[in-house]
C-alpha cells in the first residue's frame, strides 16, 4: 500500500541527501538513498524545480520526499 | 400554443411617459411613415399600417408621435406579465408573445388571466389566437384580423377576443392560407412564388420536389411541413431575456470618440453589474454606430466562453470601438450582449473580487482518476507522469 | 574533460530546442574536445553541425539515432567514409523499406553494413536499457550479445545522466553489464538542449510533436530539465561511481575522424558516344551552336569559348554541361518552352548550347561570376519550364540516369510567426478559433519578430486581441524562430550522381512519391554533388498558348525573332501599361516605367534589378533614375570604381558589381568574394554582413584607401545586403519581360487569352486581367458552350473564357460537352442534356453564368426549365407545367444578381463590373472613376471607389511603413499609396481577413505620366442596412 502525502517535515540533510527525518513523532533515519531525481512539474504555470529522493529508512520502510527550490522538505509519499 | 397580441400598448407606454397630458385629438404613433399604434377611442377608420398620411387625412387634428421618441422606452412590460402566467414565454414584438401553455388545458382561462393583468394598464384589448403549434396561431390571429377569418371559433369578451383554430380544421386552414399570412416568408420568396402561381400554401405542396427546392433553397422542406400542418418550429424561451441591449444618440453628431468612449464606460459598468446579478455572462458583443449619409460602422465580439467583469468589458468595447474606424461623425450608438449564458464556477474565480462564488476551486476532473485509486493513490499529474519514468511505478515499459 | 556522444539538434524535427550554434557555444565554454550530432532517423545537420563545431574549434562526430524494428532506438557514429557510406545506406534503406514517416531498420539491413560504424546502447528507448528497466535481464544481455557481434570491438552501452527516476539502478545494472560482457560504457545526458532554461521550448516542441497539449500526460514528455549539454564539473560529479566513463568518451572521439566529407566533386556521368571523350563532345556541340547563332565564329567569339571550355574543363563540369545541354535537348525536341535563368546566362557556351537565350558576350557579362578557377563555387544552372511539362523532363532524367543516381533535394520547413502561434498555442492549450484569428494577423513575420510587429502593425495593434494572454506563446514562439519543423521537397531540384546517391547522401521519400535526399540545396552542394534546378513558370505556358494562337493568323511568327527594341513596346511600357507582362507588371514596377522612360533593353534589364528590396533599401532608385535622365553627375567615391558602375550610371544594381567592387577595392579573395555574395543572398545573415564590413575597410585600408571612404563604400554595399540580382538573371528574366510585353502590344487577345488560360500566375487575379483588357479594347467573353474551348481563346477582338471556369465543371466534364457538341452547335437546353448528360450543379452553374446565353438570354426561364426537365417534366397529367414554362413572363435576374453569381461561379464579373453597378449611387456620392482620376489635376481632392488588388507593405528605405494596393473598378487600375499614419488607422481595412470594396477619399499625385491617389480615408463600402440611401 502507498499513500500520498504531500505533508511538509523536518528534514536532516548531509551531503547527498537527507540523512533524517521526522513524522509522525519520530525521527526516521535513512539507510539508504535508493533513487534521487529532478522534476520540472507545472513549469508553464510557474512551479519550480523538485528535487526527489526515494529512501529506504532503518526500520524498512521506503518514502519518497522532495525539496524544494525554497529549500522546505515535504514527504511525498509513503510505501507501507 | 397561444399567439397574444397587445393592442394599444406603444400608446399606453407612450402616454405613461408623458405624464397626464391628454388631448383631445387621436395621437398616432408612427412608425416608417405607417401607423404603428394608436390613441383610443380612434378614428373609426384608423388601421395598424395605415400610411400616417392616410390616417391624417380622415383626422386633421391628429397628433403625430415619432417611434424614435418611445424607443428607448422600457418595452418589457408585456412580456414580463406574459411570464407570470406562464413559464413558456417566447418574445415576439414588444407588444407580441407567444405562449407554451404546456400544463394547461384550457387556454382560453389563461388568456383570460392575462387579460386581466394587462387590460387595461398596458393596453386596451387583447387578441388571442389558439392552435397546435405557432404558426398557425400566428396565422390564423392575423388571418382574423386581416379581415380573411370566419366567425366560427371566436370568443369575444370586453378586454380579450380568442381566436381558435379546432384541431381538425388545421389542416384545411393552412392548406387554404392565402400567401399573406405566412409570416415566415419574405418579400422576394413571395414574390417568387406568386410568379411561379403558388398563392396559396397548400400549393407549396403540390410543387415538383426539386423545383421547391431550387426556389426555396434550403426552406424548402421546412415550407412543405408547414403546409402538410406539422409545425416544426420549437418555443424559444426568451423572457426573462438573454440579451441586453442600449442604445444612445448623440445630438449634434459626436466628432470626436471621447463621448463615445464615455458612453462606453457606462455601458461597460452597467452591463457588468446586469451580469453579475444574473450570474451570467454574454457571449457576443456587438457595438453599432451609425453617422449621417447612411454611414454606418459595425464591431462585433465572440468569446468562446461567456465573460463579464467590468474591467475586461471595458477593455473590449474600447478594443471594439477602435475596430469600427469610425470615420466620420456619429449620430448614435448601440451596444448589444447576447447569447447570455450561466459562467461557471471557476471561470467566475478569475475576476472581480465581491463576487461571492470567487475564489471557488473546481474539483478535478474524477474521471481522469486513475485505476490506482482502489488503492487509495490519487492519480494527481505527476502521478501519471511518473508512470511512465519510474520503474517501481511502471505499468508498461516505454516504447 | 568529456565528449557529449548523444546530441540531438533542431534537425532532430520538433525534439531539439537548442540552436546548432547555441550547442556548440556551450559546448566549446565546457572545454570539450570534440562533440556528436545524433539526430533522429536523418543527417540533415551534417553540413550545417560541421561547418559551425569548426568554427568554436571542436570536432564533429557524425552520427544518427535510428528507430528499430520493434521500436527501440540505436545510436550509430561514423568513424570513416566508408562508415559514413553505411550510415546513408543504413537511413537510405530505413525510410524507402518502411513506410513513409515511420523510418525503420531491420535486422537484416544490419548484415554486413556496419564497417566503420560504432554503436551506443541508446536512451531509455535503446533496447537494452529498456529490457533493463523492465526487468528482464536475460533478455537484456541476449541484446547486448547481438550488438556485440554485429559491432565487433565498436559497442559501447550508454550511461544516462539525467536524474531520472531509476537511473541509480538502471546505471548500476549497465555497470554490471559492462564488466561482465567487458563491454566498455560512456555516459551522455541525451542532449536535447544547451541550457536547462531551453527546457520549456523542448517541452513544448514536444506537445506540438506528440499532438498534446501541455497539461496532458504523454510518454515521450520529459520530466526534468536534466537534458542539456553538462559542465565537465557536472559531469564528473554523475560519474563519479563509474570511473572511466567520461574518458572513454574522449576515445570514441579520438576514433572517429570529421565527417561528413566536403569539398568534393561528384559530377553525373553523361553516356558518350564510342570513341569519344566528352571535353570533345562538348567542343563539337558548342561549336555547333555558335555557329548557328553568330552565322560565322569570329575571332572574339573563339576567344571566349575557348577560355570558358579551358575553365569548364579544368574545373570537372563537362559532363555536367553535357547533361544540362540533354535535357534541353530533349524539351525542345518535345516542344516544351524552356528558358535559362540565373547566373548561367554568364556563360556564352551556356549560350550556345540552348540553355539560355542571354548573349554574354554581347552584354558583357564575365563568366567568373558563374564559374571561376579561383572560386569553390559549383555551376548552378536553373531552367524554367512550360508548367505543364516539367514533370515530364524531370522523368526522362530519371530513366536516362537510373532512378537510383537521380533524387530531388529537400527544403526545411522551418517555424514562422503563423506556423509558430498555431503549433505552440495549440499545444498550450488555447481554443483553437481564438489561435487562428490570431494567427492570421501574422503572415509574412518570422517567429521572432513577433513582439515587435505587435508594436508596429497597426492591424494587430487594433485587432482587439488581449495580447497579455499571449506573453508565454510570444516568448516560446521566439524561441524556435527559425527551427526546421519537418522536411519539405525542394521545387524542382534534383542531383544526379555518378554512383548510386544513397552512399553520398540518406534519401527518403516525399509526399510525391519521388525520393529526395535529406540535404537542401546548399548541403547537397558540399558534399560534392551537383544540383540542377527544373523550375517551372507558367508564364512559359502562357507564352506557348499565346504563340500557338498567333500563329492561327500569322503562320510564320516567330517567338525566337521578337525584335528586342520595338518602339512601339517601348511606348507601351512606358505609359506604365504593363499587367500583364512578366516581372514588369507589379504596381512599383509599372510607377517606376514611367519615370524611368525605357529605351532599350539594357534599360529593362536595371528595371528588373531596380525593384528589388536590395536597391529600394539601399536608396538606389532615387539616384539611378536621376543620373539616367541625365539630371544628376554620377559620382564615384574611388577611381576604380568607375569602371565597374558605369553601366548602371554609379549605382550599384547588380551582385556581380558588389563582387567586383570586393575584389578592386579591399582585395577580397576570390573565397572572400564568394563569402559576401553569400551572405548577401541569405536574409538572415546580419551578424555575417558586419563581420565582412569590418574585414572589407581593414583590407581597404592596407591598399591605402581611406577609412571613412571605404565605410562609406562598403554601406552602400550593406544596404544591398537583402535581395539583390545578378546581372545574368536580370537580364534572362528582361528578355522574356520584353517579349511577353512585345506579344501584349501587338496581339492582346492572343496575350489575354493565353494568360486567362493559365491562371493563377502573375500579379494580379483573372478579375483585374478581365478589366486591364476591356481596357485595351479587347473583351472578354463568358464561357458558352456552343463556343467556348478547353482553353480560353480568341474569337474575333475579344477572348472568350472556357469552359473551364466554371465552378463545378471539371476537365472530364469539359471533354464531354467538346465531344458531343453537334456541328452548328446546341440548339436547346433539351439537346444539351440529351446529348451530354451532364448533370449536377454544372449545368445550373453554366445556366447562371450565362454560358446557355445564346440559346436563351433569359437564365431564369432556363433555370426552370432545366428543374423540370430534370424531374423528367412535361409527363401526362400535367399540362398546367408546359404552360407555366414557355408561358413564363417573370423577370429575368437583375444586372447586380447576375453580376453576383458570375463572380461567384466564375471568379470574373462578366455581364458588368461591380463599380458598374454601383455607379449611380457612388455618383450621388461624388465619387469619380479610376480614368477620370487621370484627367484630374495633381493636387485635387477626389474620391474613388473600388475593389482593392493586392495591397502590401514593401519595405522602404525610409524605414517607415507605407502600405500599396490597387483600386479596381470598372473603368480601370488606380494606384493608391497610404502613408503611415493613415497606415495605422485603415490599415486593418487592407490587411484584415476579408476584403471588401472600398471608398478612398484621397489626393491626386503625379507620377511621370500617371496620376495615383495619396489615401486620406478610407471607409469600407457596407451594404447599409439601416439606411437605404437613394438618390
């Protein structure tokens, strides 16, 4: 199962990536970045460029969250 | 289906307007140099279209009333008591309607209720003419009053005389109608006729198919159905109107376009405000303007959804008055907006601010939801786009 | 340090965003050594991609993406010639063996046709990398085991760079595969674009291919801006878990060498006779001919063919004369027209042989500028053919030659202001009427010209049109000026090689079913072969129709034998009267005519050269006809320049005197020479003109000419630099001009009819001709069918149309009615029917254009009578019918009814002219004719009214806008010119969708001769409905 979310989250970054984050109450650390990509979106009504990245945090589970131009960090989606 | 006539109405609208100055001579109001209406009690022989030349010769005294002096009158009175009796209302001239009479049996209760209501603040009597369908109730009203009717089928009261057309004698009436009663034709499709011998409208019938349709080009069937007694045109409703219309002249002729732009912004503003009320917006806008030596300019606007807003009409009659090229002096302006039609919700978020549907989102579109959606996934556009990219999406590899 | 593998260019048709020059640019800013062109399914770019990667100093490496059977896509790169050999062969045998548009390779074309190729595993479309990603793996290595072998030693898979979803796993699998097949890998980010800021022009270009709109979802929509030509640094930084990847780029370069190969010469072989060699061939054939036209060879005459047979030799080009000379041959032998134009008439053995009708020697013209051993310039010799029978010499080439050795040549349909707004506001989602209203505002703009027409043409000012809407479209529109959208065929052009064309060049098959190389004509050139251009004009049909018909009376009429300086023509055209005649018929033409006061044919042959936007630009026109008329001293601003612009009285008139001028004063070489004509023949060579004004004064100056002096020459020069004739052209296009000007003067009803007959062709509609003849007392009668031909043709002084005209009957039609038309003619409506049958709207048509008028003047009687007739009428029971019919007393149609329905059906008002007809109303309102404007005093206020012809916006040298157009009506043409301001007032009247008949409140003018009309007013003539004015 896989929800999406579009919720914005806390977000700990090092270098290729985030290295952690927090939803629902907890701080989820990432085991690994298992892909990372750009995408345009809605460039002729003005939305700027996403950075994506799917990862697969320690307890297992695998998320898909995105930055920003701005820089705010949103989870995207969840795979239960 | 009822055809109603108001007779002396551009009199009593006349007369509303001038207050109580009533004299003692007949005043006609004319129109094209005929008489379109006028004064009761009348000359006795005082006939709608009589040359106002004619009518003044039997009555030295008569006043005479210009039609361009009540034009600009509010005509919708009729029409408005028309729609309170019922729903079905297709407007015809100001003081002409034709009704539905869907839900009612009996039409001559309905003429009579109307009767009641118009008679006499809005005129001084009705005529009524009953049938299966409009044209011939139409016809046959004028027929009766064209002096080529019978007295069978006539219910004359004080304040409405009803002119009914039995269902079996339809076919036989439209079969005998003189070329003159049907309204539908024009002068040069008459004048063809007669040339060809057809006088009467059954005759249409009785012509070679194809000769019918080389004359009547593309009315032909239309005719024939007619003549056969089917009645193939729809009720319209048009009141409560779908057009809105003003009209200004410019006394002495304007010179430059700085009274015509100021008249715009007027109309701009009113327009918008008749719309919003409505909820509505119009389709076309067509701006006329007319000068001396029959000059005459025209503009005109479609939109391919209806649109209002005071700051975006301004903007378009502006653009329409420049389209015209008005070259010489104008002597008057009219602005039309019609094919009004209800805006929906979204387009309504894109101007004005006090409208109180602005700011409404429409929901998108369900049936683009995607199958995914029994899995609680809403299919948004990057979704869909994703799909076809991301392998731990794919449905189908590329190809 | 990299090298981009996979690049794709505007050539890629609707899928490259990027210029060639913006590519390269960045390309040479990212250090890269050399750089890939791999468009899809073509090599159009080759020539273009070679000559600008030389120019920032990378080296080109040419390569195509072909589309698979099955759909996968392939990389090929071309390491030699013999590569490039197979790569044409492999795209030849791609889009011949498949269907139109869907180009496919199949695997058996792959056999044996892969030496000198190298392949890349492809984009995501590639086979493997697809297999990849949809899991099967095995199969992926099976694919990669089939390249391996049909590519030994030279396949390379393709890492992608481009952040996409699954590109970690898709490039660790390739990775893995590499190492387990020893494969080597490369990377490339599938270029599409320099800058990611091109993206949304990629974007939309793709909606526009893919026939979507931008909101929708489409597979081939990119989902990021990642594909753009990287920074080393970038680079780097995606490779980083791949070593070695962005080097091995670096080596496929170093393998391949600069392709494709220019600079040769590949001249078609022309079949000789035994014994023979073809320098002798073409010696005897010239000889031949000189004698036939000069009586005797004298000894200038020698001189000269002499010297240009020892350059035509010694350049290659003998066979090609030979071939050119055959083709001639073969179209005089069938009767067709033909005339040379172009530079060719340079040549006195072009002269010779048939092919021209210039005599260079006599005129002067110098062979150099056609041919020239200094110059790396091919002959291009352009015949014009009748119209009608061009197709048919195209054919003989082609089974004389070998259909596999004879090809047309393409053209680049690129994007303009119109096709621009349509496409991409389509694709941005805008309702399709609102994109073609506006897009009709815009027809003779480039696409990035768009902003500024909007300022400055007042009927896209005016039009209403809320252009903030359209800020997006107008951006992106600019953005792809100039882009080709799809491949078009070159009218006309065609190679013929030596060898089989699909080794030299990739051919493919276009909409005619003829096959066309993917070159244009320049790129053809480069690689070697030879184009010929088989044009046709109709005015050759025209003038064969006008022969012909002359001939009927005056058997031994000669159109060879016109005498080029007939006086009486010279009158004619001098009076400006000229619709008609070739090239001299349009109104700036005819104005000019009469001021100019022709004499002889040197006089027309500048007439040609003068109306051009090249001297009208440069100011030339103004001074020409001065120092002609003797009122002003020409004056040279350097000695040595006098030679070489005497002729045109110091002005500069003719490309060969731009080039002379080069030569004598800044030293040009002859390649620089060859640079400038160049550029001066291409519209959008600004930057290029700039550049060879700077080298001119610099190379001026070291021959010691001043500065300032040589600025000054070179501007009068760049003023030039849109459209200029060469003096060859202008003078093969005079001498026609002449003669159809001479056949005018003395045979006008032969002359109309032969022009009717060919329509459309020349300036101005058949309506305006039909007025232009009365005019000159010859009328023109309408179609009838006891009378009319197939053709238009002469009955008497007057013409008579054929049948032809008319609306709704075709050719077969037309045939049946000739076939069965009894020897004095029909001689009732009945018969007509009963012999020819024809039937649907063709015969009301004839009947209401007054073709059935001599049986019955009475159309609408017959209108009736053909209904009955066709209902099978007259039956029993129906005597009443019979009656009404013969019986029938009612009017016939009104002059204004019959007017109307002959414009409609046969496009020329016959019964009368509209003005006619509106004559007393236009009267009551003080309108004169067109003639009387010709008796009124200059500087009278008069009013006219008419129907506009051809209105348009020549550009001026003033720079301002100043709009022509014609005033017809029943009486004759008036000129009327509206200057700026007014422009912006009416300009909408003129230029807007719909033409309507007019009122021009205006101001007589004199010109020479002739009076014209400086508009004040101008109002549409609306039929009011309102006010129905009556005098």
């Amino acid at each position: 199962m896989s929800k999406l979310l579009r919720v914005p989250v806390k977000v700990r970054e090092g270098d290729n990536g985030p290295v952690g984050f927090y939803w629902r109450g907890r701080l989820r650390l990432v085991a690994r970045v298992l892909e990372r990509w750009l995408d345009a979106g809605r460039w002729w009504e003005g939305e700027t460029e996403k950075e994506f990245f799917r990862v697969q945090v320690r307890e297992g589970g695998v998320y898909e969250l995105y930055r920003d131009r701005a820089g705010t960090w949103v989870l995207y989606r969840v795979f239960d | 289906m009822a055809y109603l006539e108001l007779e002396g109405f551009y009199w009593k609208l006349w007369l509303a307007g001038k207050g109580r100055e009533i004299s003692s001579a007949p005043v006609g109001i004319v129109k094209a140099g005929r008489l379109l209406d006028f004064s009761r009690p009348a000359p006795p022989e005082w006939r709608v279209g009589m040359p106002w030349s004619q009518a003044r010769a039997g009555a030295p005294g008569a006043q005479r009333v210009e039609w361009a002096a009540i034009r600009h009158l509010p005509m919708e009175e009729f029409w408005k008591a028309c729609s309170e009796v019922d729903p079905a209302v297709e407007s015809f001239r100001p003081h002409s309607a034709f009704l539905g009479l869907g839900c009612h049996r009996k039409g001559e209760e309905v003429v009579a209720r109307l009767a009641e209501l118009v008679v006499p603040r809005l005129g001084h009597h009705l005529w009524a003419g009953l049938a299966r369908g409009k044209f011939a109730a139409r016809a046959v009203l004028l027929a009766y009053r064209g002096g080529a009717g019978e007295d069978r089928g006539i219910s004359r009261k004080s304040s409405h005389t009803i002119v009914r057309l039995p269902e079996e004698r339809q076919e036989e009436f439209l079969h005998e109608l003189p070329l003159e009663w049907v309204w539908f034709l024009d002068e040069r499709e008459k004048e063809i006729l007669r040339r060809l011998g057809i006088f009467r409208l059954g005759e249409i019938l009785a012509m070679d198919p194809v000769e019918r349709r080389f004359w009547l080009g593309k009315r032909a069937e239309f005719f024939k159905a007619l003549a056969e007694g089917i009645d193939p045109l729809p009720l319209r409703i048009t009141y409560p109107p779908s057009r809105w219309e003003r009209e200004c002249e410019f006394d002495p002729p304007a010179t430059s376009l700085v009274p015509l732009r100021a008249r715009l912004e007027e109309w701009a503003t009113s327009l918008a405000s008749f719309l919003d009320e409505e909820g509505k917006g119009c389709r076309r806008l067509l701006l006329e303007a007319w000068g001396g030596e029959g000059r005459n300019w025209v503009a005109m606007r479609e939109f391919s959804a209806p649109r209002g807003g005071c700051g975006m009409l301004r903007v378009v009659l502006a653009g329409l008055l420049e389209k015209m090229g008005v070259g010489a002096p104008v002597a008057g302006m009219r602005l039309r907006a019609d094919c009004l039609e209800g805006r929906s919700a979204d387009q309504l978020a894109l101007w004005g601010t006090g409208h109180p549907r602005a700011g409404r989102r429409v929901p998108e579109d369900p049936s683009t939801l995607h199958p995914r959606l029994r899995r609680g996934v809403r299919a948004t556009r990057r979704e869909r786009l994703l799909e076809f990219w991301d392998p731990c999406r794919k449905r189908r590899v590329i190809s | 340090m990299y090298v981009p593998l996979h690049v794709h260019s505007p050539f890629s048709f609707l899928d490259g965003a990027a210029s060639l020059r913006d590519l390269m640019e960045r390309a040479a800013h990212c250090n890269c050594p050399a750089i890939a062109l791999t468009d899809h399914n073509n090599l159009c770019g080759a020539v273009a991609f070679r000559r600008e990667a030389e120019r920032w100093g990378l080296k080109p490496l040419l390569g195509c993406e072909i589309d698979l059977e099955g759909g996968h896509h392939l990389v090929l790169l071309a390491m030699d010639e013999e590569g490039y050999a197979n790569l044409c062969r492999l795209l030849t045998r791609a889009h011949l063996d498949s269907p139109r548009r869907q180009p496919r390779l199949r695997p058996e074309h792959l056999q044996g046709a892969t030496e000198g190729l190298l392949a890349l595993s492809g984009c995501r479309k590639g086979e493997i990398p697809s297999r990849i990603l949809s899991g099967d793996l095995r199969g992926a290595l099976e694919a990669a085991r089939r390249y391996q072998s049909a590519f030994p030693g030279r396949f390379y898979l393709e890492l992608e760079g481009c952040y996409l979803p699954g590109t970690r796993r898709l490039n660790d699998a390739l990775w893995e595969l590499a190492k387990f097949l020893r494969l080597p890998a490369v990377m490339t980010t599938n270029v599409h674009y320099a800058f990611p800021s091109q993206f949304p022009v990629h974007d939309i270009l793709t909606c526009v291919r893919t026939l979507s709109r931008v909101d929708d979802v489409h597979p081939e929509r990119k989902i990021n801006a990642e594909n753009y030509l990287k920074s080393p640094r970038e680079m780097a930084e995606l490779a980083r878990e791949y070593p070695g990847v962005l080097q091995r780029t670096v080596e496929v370069a170093q393998r391949c060498q600069p392709l494709p190969v220019l600079g040769r010469l590949l001249t078609p072989h022309f079949p000789l006779p035994e014994g023979m060699g073809a320098e002798q061939m073409l010696r005897q054939l010239v000889y031949a001919g000189a004698r036939e036209k000069y009586g005797r060879v004298t000894e200038k005459v020698r001189r000269r063919l002499e010297r240009e047979l020892e350059i035509i030799c010694r350049l290659g080009y003998q066979e090609y004369f030979l071939v050119v000379w055959d083709l001639v041959r073969f179209a005089r032998r069938k009767g067709i027209r033909h005339a040379g134009r172009g530079s060719a008439a340079d040549s006195l053995v072009a002269y010779c042989l048939g092919i021209t009708e210039v005599d260079a020697l006599a005129r002067g013209l110098l062979f150099e500028r056609f041919l020239s051993l200094e110059r790396a310039q091919k002959p291009d010799i352009d015949v014009d053919f009748d119209a009608r029978y061009r197709d048919e010499v195209i054919r003989y080439a082609r089974e004389k030659y070998g259909a596999d050795r004879v090809a047309g040549v393409c053209t680049y349909n690129t994007f303009r202001a119109r096709s621009a707004i349509r496409d991409l506001g389509k694709a941005l989602g805008f309702p399709p009427q609102e994109i073609d209203r506006l897009a009709k505002r815009f027809s003779y703009v480039e696409a990035d010209m768009i902003e500024e027409a909007v300022r400055r043409l007042p009927e896209l000012r005016n039009g209403g049109l809320p252009l903030e809407r359209y800020e997006l479209l107008f951006e992106l529109c600019s953005q792809v000026a100039g882009f080709p959208r799809h491949l078009g065929t070159h009218l006309g052009g065609i190679v013929i090689g030596p060898e089989p064309l699909e080794g030299v060049v990739p051919l493919q098959m276009a909409a005619k079913g003829i096959t066309v190389c993917q070159f244009d004509k320049d790129y053809v050139e480069e690689v070697g072969l030879i184009k010929l251009d088989l044009l046709s004009l109709r005015t050759l049909s025209a003038v064969e129709d006008a022969v012909v018909a002359i001939r009927e009376r005056h058997p031994q009429f000669d159109y060879q034998q016109i005498p080029l300086d007939d006086r009486e023509t010279f009158r004619m055209i001098n009076r400006g009267e000229t619709v008609g005649v070739f090239q001299l018929e349009s109104p700036a033409q005819r104005a000019l005519q009469v001021r100019l006061g022709a004499s002889d044919l040197e006089d027309i042959v500048a007439s040609v050269a003068l109306i051009r936007p090249g001297p009208i630009k440069g100011n030339m026109v103004e001074p020409f006809l001065a120092r002609r008329h003797g009122r002003q001293e020409p004056r040279y601003l350097l000695p040595e320049l006098e030679p070489i612009l005497r002729k045109t009285y110091g002005v500069v008139l003719f490309q060969e005197q731009v080039i002379e001028i080069a030569t004598t004063v800044a030293g040009f070489t002859p390649g620089e020479a060859d640079r400038l004509r160049r550029a001066m023949t291409h519209h959008r060579s600004p930057e290029e003109m700039e550049e060879l004004g700077r080298l001119f004064v610099e190379k001026a100056r070291r021959r010691g000419v001043p500065e300032e002096t040589a600025a000054a020459v070179f501007s009068h020069i760049k003023g030039y630099a849109s459209y200029g004739f060469c003096e060859a052209h202008a003078a093969a296009f005079a001498t026609t001009a002449f003669k159809t000007a001479y056949l005018l003067r003395h045979y006008p009803a032969e002359f109309f009819a032969a022009l009717l007959s060919n329509q459309p062709m020349g300036y101005y509609p058949p309506r305006t001709l039909c007025v232009e003849a009365k005019r000159r007392g010859v009328r023109v009668l309408g179609p009838c069918v006891n009378r009319s031909g197939s053709r238009c043709q002469v009955e008497g002084r007057s013409v008579r149309l054929s049948l032809g005209y008319v609306r709704g009957v075709g050719p077969r039609t037309v045939q049946r009615i000739l076939s069965c038309r009894p020897e004095g003619g029909f001689s009732s409506l009945e018969e007509f029917w009963r012999l020819t049958g024809v039937d649907g709207e063709a015969v009301p048509n004839l009947i209401l254009c007054g073709a059935f008028d001599a049986l019955d003047p009475h159309r609408r009687r017959l209108l009736r009578r053909w209904s009955i007739l066709r209902s099978g009428g007259g039956r029993e029971g129906e005597p009443w019918w019979r009656e009404e019919v013969d019986g029938f007393r009612g009017p016939d149609f009104t002059p204004w009814e019959k007017i109307c329905w002959e414009q409609e059906i046969v496009g020329i008002p016959l019964t009368d002219h509209f003005m006619a007809c509106l004559r007393p109303r236009l009267a009551c309102e003080g309108a004169v004719t067109a003639a009387e404007v010709q008796r009124c005093q200059p500087g009278q206020r008069v009013r006219v009214a008419g129907l506009p012809v051809r209105p348009h916006r020549p550009p001026t040298r003033s720079g301002r806008t100043v709009a022509f157009f014609t005033l017809e009506d029943e009486t004759g043409l008036l000129e009327v010119t509206v200057f700026e301001r007014n422009y912006h007032r009416y300009g909408h009247l003129l230029f807007g969708p719909q033409l309507l008949p007019l009122m021009v409140v205006g101001r007589v003018k004199k010109q020479g001769s002739r009076n014209f009309l400086v508009a004040e007013h101008l109002y549409a003539l609306v039929p009011s409905g309102r006010r129905k004015s009556s005098c």
